[in-house]
C-alpha cells in the first residue's frame, strides 16, 4: 500500500486543525472550538524515543466528587483514593520497558518511550486517556493524530473489563492494538466488537469453569453469588451459574455490588448474607467494589462463611485488612501465575519522589506528609491555632514536610510486598508481547515481509493494523519464568493457582496455595487440589457443608417443595415393597414379585416363604389330632367288627356303619395332606379326599336317616358317593388343583398354597356335599318322632348334622379372616371338628352300649315300642337302661 498520498493528507489536516483552533481563540466566528481540556495525571516519556508504548492504570479509586451545578464550565474532575496495588502494576510497566531498552537480543536498534495515565476506575477516564493517546496532545481531537513524534505502538490497559471494554471500542475503530493485563470478562472475546483487543490474562470463562469445578468438588449444593456492577462481575457470575445449576447446585441468593458505594445497598446484602443458610459465597468482582461490603459484614461480626474469591480480589491487600480473619479466613480463590521478576523490588524502593506529581503523591500518602514546604507551613500554622509567630524552628523545617530521604523498604505496605507478584507478573508480559511485536517487526527482511508484495512495515512509521498482524502472531518465553506465551484469537490459556487464606498465629493472613487449574489438561485433571492442606474459617480442618437440605439416605426418595429450589427437599420413606439404594434417589424402586423391601428399605430381600409345615408346633398338634380321630374311628369299627353279630351291631346296618367310620377315617387322614409344601399331588389328594370323604359319609348318614323315617331296614346305596367321584375324576382330568405362590395376600410373604383350579367343579362337588347334610338332617329331624329306640336314634344324627352345621358355619368367616398358613388350620380345624362331632354324635352312644352295658344288647332291647297315648313309658320288669348322646337321652326298653 502507498502511504505517501494518505500522510500528506494526515498533516494537511493535523495543520488546519491548529489552525482551527488557534483562530476559534480570536474569533467568535469560529465553527470549529475546542470543548474541554481533560485532566489526565501519569507518566510521560517520548522526547527522542522511535515508538511510544501506551499505559493505562486504576491508579486512584474513583473521581472526586462531581459539581452537579450547570451555571459553571464543567471541568474534568480530578481523582482520589490512591491505590498502592495499581501503582506498583504502574511501576512494573516502567520498569520493563527501562529493562527491554537495556537489552541487546531485543529491540536493539529501537528506544521504547511511554505514554502513560490514570484511569482512576473509571469509565470516563480511561475514555479521556484513549482519545489523548490517539490525539497525541493534552487537547483531544477525535480522527487525527496532531503531532510529528514516534509512532504510537499499543496500549496496555486499561485496567478493569468495564474500562478495556470502553478503550476497546474506540481503539477498534483505528485498528489500534490493546493489551490488556487484567481485563478478562468474557466478552471481550468477541473479535467482531472488539477486532484489536488481546490480553495476557486468562478468560473469565476459564475462572467461571474452575469455581464451578470448585463447588461440585467439595459437593456444595446451596451457595450465594455476590457480583460487581459492571461486565466483570455479570459474565462471570452468569457463567458459574449457568454450569453449577446444570449440575444441581442451587444458588441461594444474588446480589450485586453498586459501583458507587451506597449505604442501603450494602446493609441490603449483608442483611441476605446474614439471613442465608447458604455457608458458601462465590465473589466475582473487583477488591474496590468489594471493600465496603467486607468492612459492614466485620462490623455485624458475620463469621462460619467460606468466601470463593476471584482473581481480581484473592491477594488484593486492600482487602486483606487487620481484622478480617474472623470473616475470611479460610477462603478459597483463584489467582493468577504467580512471579519472580528480579530487579523489580529494587526499582520499586529507588524512586525519585519528585520525579512526577503522580509519584509525589504516592509518597505524600505513603508517609503522610507533604512534598510541597508553602503547604506544610500553612499545615503547621493550622495545627497551633493559627499564630504567625512560629519559632525559627517551626519556620525552618515546618512539622509534616517530607524530606524526600524517607524508606520505602519501611514500609509496610502492597507496594513494595513482591511476594505475590500475579496481575504484576501479567503487567510485565504485556509490555514484553509488545516488545517482541516490535522486534518482529524491527528483524523484517526486505522481501520476506507479511504484507503486500513481501514488503515490511518501518518501525519508525508504521501503521497501527501492521503491529496487530505481528501481535497476534506473537511467541516468546517470558524473561526468568520461561513461560511460553502466544495468543489463540486473542486470549491465553487459562491456569490459576488455587489459594487458601490461613490464618497465622500473629492473626496475620497467609496465602497458601493449595491447587492449581489448567484448562488445557484433560477435563478430569484439570483441577488438582490437596484438600488435606486446606484450613477453613475458624480454623475448621473439616469441609464445611453449605446444602438447603440435607441428603435423602438410601431408603428415602426426595419430594420437592413447591415454589423453592430444587435444591431445598423433603426426605419421603419409599413405600412398602420399593427401595432406594442411592443417596439423593428421585424415585423409589418397585421390588420383583418375590421380593419385599427390608425394615430400611433400601434392599429388596427375598419374601418369606409361608406354608404350614409338618415340623411346626402347629403342624405336629394337627397331625396327633387328626391320626387320634383316625385311630379312634378304626376302634370303634374294630368294636363293631367284634360285636357284628349283635342286636345293636345288627340293628344299625352293618354295612352303613362301616361305610360311614370308613368316610371318617378318610376325613381324619385327608386333613394331614392340607399339611405341608404343597405339590401337585398334594393338592389334588387333599381337595378330592376331602370331597369324596364327607360325600361318602354325608351319604351314608342319609341314608341311615331315610332309613329311620321311612320305618324301613334298608341296605345303604353307595350311588350316592358316585356322582361326585365321576365330577371329581373330571376335574382332575381337566382342570386339577395345582399349587401356587400367593403373593397378594401378604406383602412381606410368599404364601404357598393350593388353587383349586376350577371353581365350578368345586362348587359343584362341595354343593353336593351341603345338599347331602341338607337332606341328611331333614330325615334325622323327620325320624324323631318314631317308635322311642329309633326316635332316639334319629336325635343322635339330628344333633350330629348341628354340630356339622356349626362347625362349618363358623369356617366361612374365619378361613376368610385368616391369611397364610393359618387358613390351612383353620381348614383343618374344621375338618377335624365335624369329623369328631359325628363320630361322637352316633357312635359314642353304640359304643357306650356295646362296651360298658352289653347286658342292653339284646333283641328285646331293639324291638321297636309304639309311643303310649298319655306319654308315658310302660314296660316289663325289665330294668331300663339309658345311653347319653350329647345333651339327649336315649331310652331303651327290653319288652318280652
């Protein structure tokens, strides 16, 4: 590109500008006028330099108070609240380029001269320091460069991101390179707002993954964010928030810091700090907004906080005032690398106090006096009431005038502290990426260059945009670290030491480094941290636990409350039958079918196995009970076998006789098959014994019935035990009765059990069974009224189908109240029950005959008597005996 033509034009315009100006002093005609004059404080250096490298530093607090009265010509304000921190960054800046112009390897052939000004913290400022710099004189005028000094190099600054944020956009319009050494907010990042912009110090989105990798480290789930008011503080809060709330930390509260400081906001906060459950406060902002906060929070004595401090405050001596250990101690932060530049401290303690307004301040606040004698003596003359006549003494050396000879090594102070040498250390990279931009530049060969044609641009006048190429290109390693340093779209990679402030025994805060992050290891080594070495606040060595609620243990699921965060949770017992086995489960887990939940519900165990077993108290008393009713019906049959030729044997039909202790003997020994696991063969043994035991009896008890009431001696007919042997063959054939497990009717047990298969066949069976004892009894009740042996004869079935009857009748609702193994015994009972009643109903009279008065037994005694018309018994002489059945008599009478 031809230069020539444009350069002309430059000063051409440059001239008319001077032109304009000195004529807008003597004519009221004028159109162009100047509208202010900045007041700009800091360093300056380019009398006979080749280039001119810019600064831009926070060295004082804020501005001054505005003048809000617009009757007056508004004056730019000066500056208050000096800062030792940014004054020793301030100093490095001079210090490197004095030690780059000393070097022979770099820029050896170039002198680097300094622009150098005071941002004071603030916006307006560092926009008056960038258009001054650009303007080349004290009068600003936007578009021109008035001068014909050094080229400008780039600017390093200008401080926080809100003041490289406002620089940038201006500086971007020239395509004017900036470095910054402590801008790293996020947005920066963009190459499309802020096309010249680069920075030695890491991105902000580097920090925001670190405290968020931070917090889930140590499983904080409910923390508090604290942010400045500016893009420093809302990107980085956002970005933190944005990756703790994706995995499932909830923030408690969000407060932001006012960037003028403002009484009721800052009680606001402490009052949400005080009043917060959160024990975790995650801080992105810078030590100047943040100080106030600190010094209300001491005064309300607020303690048992752990503080997670970015790298704009973690080693801030302004904030690491006597008197915070109580609150701070024990907190975590990033900070940035840490360095040892030699020859710095020396350079900090050997500065000329009358070298600069700015270091004459430095001094006169350092050492609390004044550099200027006339205000000494007036200060003198305040201080003994205004009286003229001072002693010669008092006149020659006034009380509170610097000497100039004073000790900076003495002090003890952030200035000359190079222990923790961090955006310092970023300070000196910034320079030297300038340094070696030029170098690069200043080494071009003829023909080998990067722009048009191969051509190299003239370090004595070279344009802005062809310094960026070389900038962005840039690779050194820094000076005495070694450090590599190059930019990728601008930025560097992110590393931070992780500090911990520790309290010393002299109440004294220490900075303990206690991990490191580096975003270019693999992401599960990107922090490492010795926890072990960590002290908390109080001196605590145990992690402190910041959670709305408490973790939900194995056994209980979480249950959100409405209307709060996730994050804040009641523990619910899983219910019966589901189990969590996880800490913090969101649901609770069904257990299989043939599980159960345990009492702690978090396992599922096996349910218990429930049948009743021959081996159980239980099981064996029903098993005496039943092979006792069996042994005692096959006596009473061997007693009948005996006495077969009897009367009384002879009398009640043998064969029926038979048949029926042969249908108890079954009913007996049916009722142990119910006994046990059930098998296949078991159920269906025990169901169709069952039926087919109380059919035969039920069957043959009718007949001995029919028999009385028909006043017939007939031969019992087993056809009536056919119809349920052919429907219990068919049910066994179609449907069988087949074992189950039964997991319904308990929760915690497995009950095995038989299932009757059909449920029409057994009602059919079991029906016939009922219409059997219905009839049964109707005859036995019908018989009662015959002749008197069979009259009593037919009470002793009657009776016995009642207890049947009772017995059966008080199964129904107690099988159906029972569950498991007790309804088998309840069954059982029952069986047993009716099984005895008859036996005892019908054959204990016989028996009682048979064996204890057989003197009864006799045709005569069998002989049936018509019933006496006045009801009353007549008789031979013939004694009379008398059997009980039940709560009946039954009379016998022997006739000749």
């Amino acid at each position: 590109m031809d230069n020539t033509g444009f350069n002309w034009k430059y000063r051409l315009l440059c001239v008319l500008c001077a032109f304009l100006h000195f004529h807008a002093s003597i004519s009221a005609e004028s159109t162009c006028k100047l509208k202010a004059k900045f007041n700009l404080n800091g360093y300056r250096n380019v009398d006979k330099k080749q280039v001119v490298v810019g600064g831009m530093f926070p060295v004082h607090r804020r501005i001054a108070s505005a003048n809000t009265n617009s009757s007056s010509v508004p004056l730019s304000l000066g500056c208050e609240g000096f800062n030792f921190r940014t004054f020793r960054w301030t100093q490095t800046m001079l210090f490197a380029i004095d030690e780059i112009n000393k070097r022979t390897d770099l820029l050896p052939d170039t002198d680097l001269g300094y622009v150098i000004y005071d941002s004071c913290f603030t916006i307006s400022k560092a926009v008056e320091g960038t258009l001054t710099y650009l303007t080349g004189q004290e009068e600003a005028v936007p578009n021109y460069r008035c001068g014909t000094g050094a080229p400008l190099a780039a600017l390093v600054g200008a401080g926080g991101s809100d003041l490289s944020i406002a620089t940038a956009r201006i500086l971007g319009l020239y395509y004017f390179p900036q470095v910054s050494y402590s801008s790293s907010c996020s947005v920066l990042d963009s190459k499309f707002q802020f096309p010249t912009f680069l920075r030695t110090i890491p991105n902000d989105v580097y920090q925001s993954e670190a405290m968020a990798r931070l917090v889930l480290h140590f499983g904080w789930t409910w923390v508090g964010t604290i942010a400045a008011d500016d893009d420093y503080g809302k990107y980085g809060i956002k970005a933190f928030k944005e990756q703790v709330e994706e995995a499932g930390v909830c923030i408690s509260f969000s407060e932001t810091l006012p960037k003028v400081s403002s009484p009721e906001d800052i009680q606001r906060i402490v009052e949400t700090v005080v009043e917060s459950t959160a024990k975790i406060i995650v801080v992105f902002s810078s030590d100047v907004d943040l100080s106030p906060l600190i010094q209300e929070l001491i005064q309300h004595n607020v303690t048992n906080r752990t503080w997670i401090a970015s790298e704009a405050w973690v080693t801030s001596a302004l904030i690491n005032q006597p008197g915070v250990s109580s609150l701070l101690g024990g907190t975590l932060g990033f900070g940035l690398k840490r360095a040892e530049i030699p020859g710095l401290q020396r350079h900090l303690l050997n500065i000329d106090p009358y070298s600069n307004p700015l270091t004459e301040e430095f001094w006169e606040t350092a050492f609390n006096c004044t550099l200027d004698y006339g205000r000494a003596l007036r200060m003198a003359k305040t201080a003994v009431g205004g009286n003229t006549s001072l002693s010669r003494a008092v006149r020659g050396v006034p009380e509170g005038l610097c000497s100039g000879q004073e000790s900076l090594g003495k002090l003890n102070n952030t200035y000359s502290d190079v222990t923790q040498l961090r955006i310092t250390y970023s300070v000196y990279k910034a320079v030297y990426t300038v340094a070696h931009a030029l170098h690069n530049m200043e080494i071009c060969e003829p023909g080998q260059g990067p722009f048009n044609n191969n051509s190299c641009a003239d370090i004595t006048k070279f344009e802005p945009w062809q310094l960026m190429y070389y900038l962005k290109n840039v690779w050194f390693h820094v000076p005495h670290t070694k450090e590599p340093l190059f930019f990728l779209d601008g930025d560097v990679d992110g590393y931070y030491d992780i500090i911990n402030w520790q309290v010393k025994g002299d109440g004294e805060i220490s900075y303990v480094t206690i991990g490191r992050f580096n975003s270019t290891a693999a992401p599960d080594a990107m922090m490492t941290i010795n926890n072990a070495s960590i002290v908390w606040n109080n001196d605590e060595l145990e992690t402190p636990r910041s959670v709305c609620s408490e973790s939900c243990q194995p056994g209980t699921r979480k249950g959100i409350r409405q209307g709060e965060p996730v994050c804040c949770f009641d523990c619910i017992p899983c219910a019966d039958g589901e189990i969590s086995n996880a800490t913090d489960a969101r649901e609770c887990i069904q257990c299989t079918e043939d599980y159960w939940s345990n009492a702690a519900r978090d396992t599922c165990v096996p349910k218990t196995i429930e049948f009743l077993d021959f081996s159980e108290p239980l099981g064996i008393t029903l098993i005496v009970i039943s092979a006792v009713g069996a042994l005692i019906t096959l006596a009473v049959g061997m007693v009948f076998l005996v006495n077969l030729g009897t009367p009384l044997v002879k009398a009640n039909d043998p064969i029926l006789s038979f048949s029926l202790l042969f249908s108890l003997v079954v009913t007996f020994l049916s009722s142990i098959v119910f006994l046990g696991e059930p098998q296949p063969w078991s159920c269906m043994t025990s169901q169709v014994g069952l039926a087919l035991g109380f059919s035969l009896c039920l069957s043959s008890i009718m007949g001995g019935s029919k028999s009385l009431s028909l006043s017939l001696s007939l031969s019992p007919s087993l056809s009536l035990s056919l119809s349920p042997a052919v429907a219990c063959t068919v049910w066994l054939v179609i449907l069988p009765p087949h074992p189950v497990k039964n997991t319904a009717a308990q929760n915690i047990k497995i009950i095995l059990e038989c299932d009757q298969g059909s449920v029409v066949f057994i009602c059919c069976v079991f029906g016939y069974d009922i219409l059997l004892a219905l009839l049964a009894f109707v005859f036995s009740f019908i018989a009662r009224k015959l002749e008197d042996n069979f009259r009593y004869e037919a009470k002793c079935l009657t009776f016995g189908m009642l207890v049947f009857f009772i017995v059966w009748s008080s199964f129904v609702p107690a099988y159906l109240s029972t569950r498991g193994k007790f309804m088998v015994a309840v069954q059982i009972f029952a069986i047993l029950a009716s099984s005895f009643g008859l036996l005892a109903c019908i054959f204990l009279p016989k028996c009682y005959v048979l064996l204890v008065k057989p003197e009864f037994n006799t045709e005569d005694m069998m002989r049936p008597r018509s019933k006496p018309r006045d009801g009353t018994g007549t008789g031979t002489s013939a004694s009379l005996a008398t059997a009980t059945c039940g709560n009946q008599r039954f009379t016998y009478t022997l006739d000749d």
